[in-house]
C-alpha cells in the first residue's frame, strides 16, 4: 500500500466505488466492498468520526452479521448489553409504578447474541475504519490506492453526480473539500449515497425543487411528521429511580413519556418527549424545535416525578420531531444507489434505523461484486437491492408509526384509571397494557430476525415464479423443511470433524461474498450413494459450479476466501480441487464424527474438509430426544438428506433434497440470476 502524509493524499481520478458519507451505513458499505477487492473512494463532510451520540444500539441480527465480518467482539467488549425492558406507568395507588418488565430480546427468538447492544456511533464507526484499514493492506497493487485511516477522506463536501452508459468508468462526482474549496472530480462504476436524511446525492440524482421538508423531484420521500417534538440527551445522572441501569420506557401521568437507554462509560441516554401543559381544549402542546437543554431537563424530571433526578455533565443534546418518510426510489439506473437515512426517516426510540441502514449496504455490496466479477446478470440481480430493502422499510414504518403514536400519548389521568378508558384514549391517553403487547408482538421485527424478503429470483418460496413454473413439483422446499427461503438462516452448534471443536455453523464461513451450500447428510451410512452422486454431478460440466465460474485468478474476496490445508490429498498433481469462490460447500452428517472418517468421502467433499462436521450437539430448543438436532431445526430428515442454500447476506436462498432431482433444481435456481463464465469487468 503507498503511503502518505494526510495533507499530501489526494483522490485519484478513477474508482470502482464512490461511497459518500462516512456514518454507520457507509462504513459497512466499506468494509464489504473492500473485502470484496474493490478500489474505493470514501468520502465525508465531517472532520472526524462522530464524537458523541447519534445512533447507539446494535439488534442481535445485526451482531449476527457482523460477527462474519469479525466486526462484533470489539464493539460487544466496549458496549452496553441491555437484556430488559422495564415498563412504567401510572397506577391506581402510585403516580408512577413498573407494570411489566421484558427480555430485550425473546426466549422464542433464536439468537446466539440475545440483547440490545448499546454504544455510540463514534465508537462503531472506529471499529469499522480500523477493520477497513487492516483489510485495505490485502488489496492488489491495482485497487491499492492512497487514503487516510480507514480510507475515509475528510472533510469532503459532495456537490453533485451524472452517469454515462458509454464510459468505462459511468458515474462522474464532483465534490470540495471543505477547509481548502479545492475541487475534485472522480469517475467510478458506483455510487453510493449514505450520506443522510438530507442527502445531497439524493437532491443531485432527483432534481426538482425543495417541498415539504425534502426535494421533491424524480425521488420523492414518502410520508409526513407529526407535531411531536422529542428531546436525546446523553447525559450523567443521580437518581433514586430503581430502572435507571435498565432500558426503561416511561409513561407519566400527563406530563409526557421518557425512554431511559444505559450507555457507556457511565451515561444514560434520555428520550424526552417536550410536551407543554395541555390546553383547554385537552389536547396536547408540545415544545418547538428549538426547545433548549434546559427545558429538555425540566420536563424529564416532571416526568420522572415522585423520583427525583439530578444531572451532571451533558455528552450530547438534540431536538427532533417525529415523523416517518421512504423514498419512492433508492436507484433510478442501478448505477448511484441511494441507502440508510437517505431513504427511510423515522423516530430512533425503536432503535432501527442504524441497524437497517447497515444491513442496506450489506445487502448491496455482494450484488455489486457478483455482478462485476462476471458471474451475475446485472439486471436481474441489482434491482432486487431495491425490492428487498424498501419492503423492510416500508414494515418498519409502519411499525415506527404505531409504536411513536403509542410511546407519545399521555398515560391516563388518575380519575381516567378505573373510568371511561374510551373517553381518555380520545384526548390522547396511552393503553398501557397495548403498548406493552405491541412492543411484545413486534420484537421479532425490532431483534433484525423478523426483516423477511419476499418472494423474487432470489429467494425460492413456493408464489416465485421459479417453484411454480417448475416442471418437478416438490423439490423446492420440500415437506417437513422448516427454513423459509428470505428469511435469516436459523443458528445452531455442530462438531468440526477436523478438530472437535463446537462451532457456530452460521459463523463458519465469514462475509466473502460467496453462497454456502449446506449439505445436510443425514446418517453417515445411509448417504454415501447421494454424497458420490453429489460428488459426479459437481464434477459435472453442467453443474452451477462449472456454468458460473469467474474468470481465471477473479476471487470472490481478499480476505476469508482459501481453502488451503496442511493435509496432503492422496489426488495432488493428479486432479486440481474444483473450487469455485462464489460457492463454499459445508457437509453435516448426523452421525457423531468419531464414527467415521473425512477420508472416506469423496473428493469435492474432503477438499472442503474445514467445512465437514457432525450434528451431535444438544439444542434446547429442540429438546434432548432429538439425536442430530441442526437436522430437527432445519425440518430435514436424517435419513434423506437435504440441501440449504444460504445467500452471501445470511439469508436462505433455496431448499431442496439431496438427490438428482435436488441437483438440477440448484442449476435452476442459480440459472435465475447468474451468468456463464465470462470476462470479469473488475
């Protein structure tokens, strides 16, 4: 990698990727892209990382999908995890009492990471830099270029964008740095704007004039705010409040409610709502948006009344108003992508928007590779960002729309409590007990598990026009399986025959841009003849291993992408490994490794001998009579057999048996999105 004082390292004139905006959203868009072998230039207006509060909260799904990118342990040894919920409310005997208390994150959701994980954005932006700065040392001396830390060069106003089909390089971006007014433009295959709920890559691709709040052109955002005001502190209290260790969320009386939100390094954040006393009319007043610090406290020890509540030094203080908007579009050529607050507005009390706006670029990044490394139709694969992604936020709108309008009416007053509960609830009183089942009910949603993709090339369900167009009925997602194509791969321990060590299966291929085709071998001795079968049809030159082969020397991935042993195959210098980068296999036999032996299996298995593992590790939640349980989770027989795609993203892909007619139904699921071997563009 060259190097370079800060003050002499300037953007070169031509990337693969352009990301603007260097929040939560743009970081992950750089890691992935980097990990991917991409030549990146990032861009941010600010002169540093954020410094204090902003976003603070992980969801378990996306810990899930950072533990791959060997992003979570950093951020999990500096954080917060909050395992609780507590309720308050008024009640018939006490101005303010706990009601209920809840998990964090529900028994009934399987998850290896449980919890909320609190801290701020400043701290996940800098594991996320440090992480890109290690991976940017594995690039080949082509995609190596010059870059600060992080390869994040700041402070760099972007100023606007055009895209042209007939260059090599379509998207041209011009941007200034901010101190100096010197002015760059660089030319990329990409660009992604992550750059906010005012991005200017947003108002340089749409056009048209400011309106209600946003640029109403060819994108529009989609919605409205309410009249709510909110006050976020992050802040040092004292306090007789029993909860204050734990998420608490708070209704008064008639003076507002207030979440309470733990934070490192001994803060606590406060969500105030700045509601002023009600009118004559019963209705609620609420505090503009230049409610001050002062009035922000005020109104939080109202509300915290009859416990009192004495602050100390203030990390952070803001002032926003409720309100929920998406873009009609995130894309309008599939060339410069639209991402994070950029696309989706809504309140942070359930704590969402990070979380979906990384998983945004997530999302994004593999498709790009796949489609520049020559092994994807660029116009089937792309434009399923865009489905996937918006209907996640259109649901979590919704969702944000109920639960803000509930968490910001007024508990009832105390002659409300035991009277005419319709009356209170038509001057803006709070249902308690419908407040706390909607946050119940909608926690699988909130934990990241519950963002289900529908039915599209992608995703094999039984209404994509692939399962109902197929000649073969039954094959895809056969009886008895209980994984659902577009949702997340459920979690599960096995033994690594290698070694013996109890591994994560989810967590043993880590972010490479690949597919994982879990072969779920049943009992060892009742699949050999569909293990060699699988063998002779991988060696195959039909097979989507061989139809969908990258050119010479592409990889799917610099890092996380060998399969390199010690172990000296008894077939070396007479038959090369049939590895393909965009497919990693795993083998998992219900039967305990000790039974039988690696050396046994056929060639394109053992060559994946890091990845071959026995089903003999106890599950809860599939109880202690079930003797292979990853098979009982799945729904796949262990005297059958059966084969789960998952996509690059963690989500499954596609299920079918493990015999010919499974086989072929994988050519026909892959032959929906992907190309012959071709020339790669990267």
């Amino acid at each position: 990698m060259p190097h370079a004082t800060k003050s002499e390292i300037r953007p070169e004139a031509e990337y693969d990727v352009i990301i603007v905006g260097a929040g939560p959203a743009g970081c992950m868009a750089n890691v992935c892209l980097t990990t991917y072998g991409f030549k990146v230039l990032h861009i941010d207006n600010r002169p540093t990382t954020t410094e204090a509060g902003r976003a603070d909260g992980l969801q378990p799904r996306t810990l899930e999908e950072e533990g791959k990118a060997s992003l979570a342990k950093r951020m999990i040894n500096q954080g917060v995890r909050v395992q609780e919920v507590s309720f308050w409310d008024p009640s018939p005997t006490a101005q303010l009492a706990r009601t209920s208390r809840a998990p964090s994150c529900p028994d009934f959701i399987d998850v290896c990471d449980p919890y909320t994980l609190l801290l701020h954005q400043g701290l996940i932006e800098r594991s996320f830099l440090d992480e890109i700065e290690a991976r940017r040392a594995h690039l080949p001396a082509d995609k190596a270029s010059p870059a600060p830390h992080g390869g994040v060069f700041r402070p760099y106003e972007f100023e606007t964008c055009s895209t042209d089909e007939s260059q090599a390089y379509p998207v041209s971006a011009s941007f200034v740095h901010a101190d100096t007014k010197e002015k760059f433009t660089a030319r990329a295959k990409y660009l992604l704007g992550v750059d906010g709920a005012r991005s200017l890559v947003r108002r340089a691709i749409s056009g048209g004039q400011p309106g209600d709040g946003e640029w109403q052109g060819k994108i529009r955002m989609l919605g409205d705010a309410s009249d709510i005001i909110w006050g976020v502190m992050d802040v040092e209290v004292k306090t007789n409040f029993p909860d204050i260790m734990s998420k608490c969320l708070i209704h008064s009386k008639s003076d507002g409610s207030i979440m309470v939100i733990p934070r490192e390094a001994g803060l606590v954040r406060l969500y105030v709502q700045l509601q002023a006393e009600a009118g004559p009319d019963g209705k609620q007043k609420h505090y503009g948006r230049d409610a001050s610090e002062d009035i922000c406290k005020s109104r939080a020890r109202k509300i915290f009344e009859p416990f009192k509540l004495e602050f100390g030094k203030t990390a952070w203080f803001s002032v926003y108003q409720i309100g929920q908007r998406i873009a009609s579009n995130y894309t309008l050529d599939e060339r410069v992508f639209l991402g994070g607050d950029a696309t989706h507005t809504h309140s942070p009390k359930a704590g969402q928007g990070m979380n979906i706006s990384m998983l945004d670029m997530y999302s994004l990044a593999w498709k790009i590779n796949m489609v520049e490394k020559g092994v994807a139709d660029r116009s089937t694969l792309l434009p399923t960002y865009e489905q996937e992604r918006k209907s996640i936020a259109e649901e979590l709108l919704k969702f944000d729309k109920a639960y803000s309008s509930l968490f910001s009416g007024r508990s009832p007053k105390s002659d409300q409590l035991t009277a005419d509960a319709t009356k209170a609830k038509a001057l803006g009183a709070v249902d308690p007990e419908l407040f706390i089942e909607t946050f119940k009910k909608n926690a699988f949603f909130t934990s990241g598990c519950g963002a289900i993709y529908f039915a599209n090339p992608l995703n094999a369900l039984p209404d994509s026009e692939l399962v109902k167009n197929y000649s073969k009925k039954g094959v895809f997602n056969p009886e008895g399986s209980k994984l659902i194509a577009g949702q997340r791969l459920l979690p599960g321990k096995v033994t690594r025959a290698i070694d013996a060590n109890l591994v994560r299966i989810q967590q043993e291929v880590k972010m490479n841009g690949a597919f994982r085709i879990h072969v779920l071998a049943g009992e060892y001795g009742k699949s050999k003849a569909q293990i060699a079968a699988l063998d002779k049809f991988i060696d195959s030159p039909s097979s989507f291993v061989n139809l969908y082969r990258p050119k010479s020397g592409v990889q799917s991935a610099i890092v996380y992408n060998s399969h390199d042993t010690r172990h000296i195959e008894p077939e070396r210098g007479q038959r090369e490994p049939n590895y393909n980068p965009f497919f990693d296999f795993l083998y998992i036999f219900a039967t305990p490794h000790t039974e039988w032996d690696i050396e046994d299996l056929p060639y394109n298995a053992r060559i994946y001998r890091d990845n071959i593992y026995s089903d003999d590790v106890y599950d809860r939640r599939v109880g202690k009579d079930a003797k292979a349980a990853l098979h009982t989770k799945w729904g796949i027989s262990t005297e059958q057999g059966g084969i789960v795609v998952v996509r690059p993203d963690g989500y499954v892909g596609a299920q079918v048996p493990l015999n010919q007619d499974g086989f072929e139904a994988l050519n026909a699921y892959f032959g929906g999105f992907m190309s012959g071997s071709q020339k790669a563009s990267l």
